[in-house]
C-alpha cells in the first residue's frame, strides 16, 4: 500500500523521536504500520527535503561505518507542526470512523 | 526479448534528470546509502546480493516520478541558471528591477507632478527630467545592490520589488498612457486608478514562482551543515 497523504505527518512524528536517516525513517513508518504504509524512497526523500524547504526539518550530515548519512531532525516550527498534525489526525480519523460505524 | 533490469546509475541518473549540481549530488549520495543500507540487510538475513540488489532497486520505486517529485523540491538547472544570470554583474537590474522601473520611474512624475509649472515653455519637461532622474537613480542603486545580495535575498527581494513595479506596470497598460493624453486629462486617469484591485490576480502567479524559487534555495542553503 502506497499512501502519500500523511506521509508529512508520519515522518514528522518519526522524527520526534529524536534524529534520524531516511533508510530508518521509511523502516520504521513500514515496521510501526506492520507493512501496511510501504513508502518508495522515491516518493520518501522528495517529501524529506520538501518538509526542509518548509523550515519543519534540518538536515546534518554524519560519517557511520565509512558512510555518509545524511540526519534529519526536527525543527521548534517542525515540533509544533507535528503535535498539531496529530491533533487533526487524531480528529479526522475518529470522524471517519464514526460515519463508518453508522453512529446516527 | 527480455530487457537488461535497470542498475541503480540508471535509475539516479534519471531520477536526478534537470537537477541542478548540488541537489543532484545531494539525492544521489542518499538514494545510494539507502540502496547500500538495504542490499547489506537483506544479505544480512541471507539473501543473495543477486537477489538483494534488483529488490532493494524495485523499492526505489518509479525513477520518472521521483524526477517529478525531486524537480518539485529541489532547484532545477534552468532556475539556478536564472538566479545566477540575476546576480551576474547587471543581471540583477536587468531582470529584476530593469523592466519594471522604467514603467514605474516614468509613472511616479507622471501621475504627481504639478502639471501647472512650465518649464522652459513647456508642461512636459520637468515630469520628463524628473523620470529620468529616477530612472538613473533606481539603475545606481539596483547595481549597488546586486553585488551584496546572494540568491535567497536576490529572489526576496525580487518578489518584493514586483509588487509595486507591477501595479504601476499594470496602471500604465490598462489606461494606455501616453505623455501626452496624460498630461491632458490627468484627473480622469487618475479617477481610474480602480482597476489596480486586478493587479493581485495578475501578479499573483510570478509572486509565487518566485517565493517557490527562494524557498527551494533557502531549504537547499539550509541543508549543508556537516558533523
């Protein structure tokens, strides 16, 4: 499955957790949601940087194992982005799924 | 016939397709430790790299739509040719403030100057000289300025400049103004001015061209630091 909507959001709150790479970033979205959100790096690092050019990420890069890597952390605008996407998730969904249900 | 699978040069090199040099270097070194990073995994839990490699390749995905997605957000050739040309010696008052002061310089006088004074018997002369003082004066100080600005602020300040420049563009295209009609019949233009309220709708999309522009240097400017 390849849902491109939230995909913002869910490397936001990734990234809450402290910084990180984009490998581990599109394994731990695809682990977290047990192989359901499978992102394709080709629609992961464009997300990435946009979420940089927006001022919500920075990015540093770091030696590991002889290899560039390139960290991603949040952003004071990026922490504040995360908690208020959560918040509108949090409230979409549970709207969703009260029509879902068919509460009257 | 079956076709050779693609390798992982391949697929950047098309991924990567229209990027400018430093965006382009920037994806290719993180597409290739996240490929390094997969194919060293799956071989950790056993599977032949010959294997390893075409699976690691396949969840790269789509490399023409990653094209897409990467010209999206990083800068292109063709804008970093423009922002270079914008810095280049005159190429700031060139493209930025050239085309528009000269409307706007020959606008102000026209549209404030006391039309009643005379001026070696003529209305027109002092407006005249006036626009052209302007003009001079707008041309020394867009010089001056384009050699201490650096892409992000050139773009800034390029979106900042349009927005007058432009009304006054716009002001000067839909009265067709000519010197002589409007020193004839000033107030009538002047009455008119209304139709600046269109201005916003037409500026609006090289507005946003460029502030798109000046976010993608500034996120690209942002992203260099090493530890």
């Amino acid at each position: 499955m390849n849902l491109k909507g939230p995909l913002p959001a869910l490397i936001l709150q990734c990234l809450s957790r402290g910084p990180n790479h984009g490998y581990l970033i599109a394994k731990h979205i695809k682990s977290t949601s047990k192989g359901v959100l499978d992102y394709r790096e080709g629609t992961l690092y464009p997300a990435l940087h946009d979420l940089e050019n927006k001022g919500l990420l920075e990015s540093y890069e770091q030696i590991e194992k002889g290899r560039t890597r390139r960290y991603y952390r949040l952003t004071r605008a990026g922490k504040k982005k995360c908690a208020e996407e959560r918040r509108e998730w949090n409230r979409f969904s549970s709207a969703v799924t009260l029509v879902l249900e068919g509460v009257p | 016939m079956r076709r050779r699978p693609m390798s992982l040069q391949e697929w950047l090199s098309i991924a990567t397709k229209g990027l400018a040099a430093e965006g382009r270097e920037r994806v290719r070194r993180e597409i290739e430790a996240h490929y390094e990073a997969a194919v060293e995994e799956a071989s950790e839990q056993g599977l032949d790299t010959e294997v390893a490699q075409p699976t690691a390749l396949r969840a790269l995905g789509d490399c023409g739509k990653a094209q897409r997605r990467f010209n999206r957000v990083f800068l292109t050739e063709v804008e970093e040719a423009a922002c270079k040309e914008m810095l280049r010696g005159n190429g700031f008052f060139q493209t930025e403030v050239g085309s528009w002061m000269m409307w706007s310089c020959l606008m102000i006088p026209a549209y404030t100057f006391p039309y009643n004074q005379m001026f070696l018997g003529q209305r027109w002369i002092l407006p005249g000289l006036c626009g052209i003082a302007l003009f001079v004066f707008w041309h020394v100080f867009s010089q001056s300025l384009s050699r201490f600005l650096n892409i992000p602020m050139a773009l800034f300040a390029h979106a900042a400049l349009s927005i007058p420049l432009t009304i006054a563009l716009i002001l000067c295209l839909l009265h067709g103004l000519q010197w002589a009609s409007l020193i004839s019949d000033r107030q009538a233009m002047v009455a008119q001015s209304d139709s600046v309220f269109l201005v916003p709708f037409i500026l609006s999309p090289s507005v946003w061209v460029t502030f798109r522009m000046y976010r993608k240097v500034r996120g690209h400017a942002g992203g260099t630091a090493t530890t």
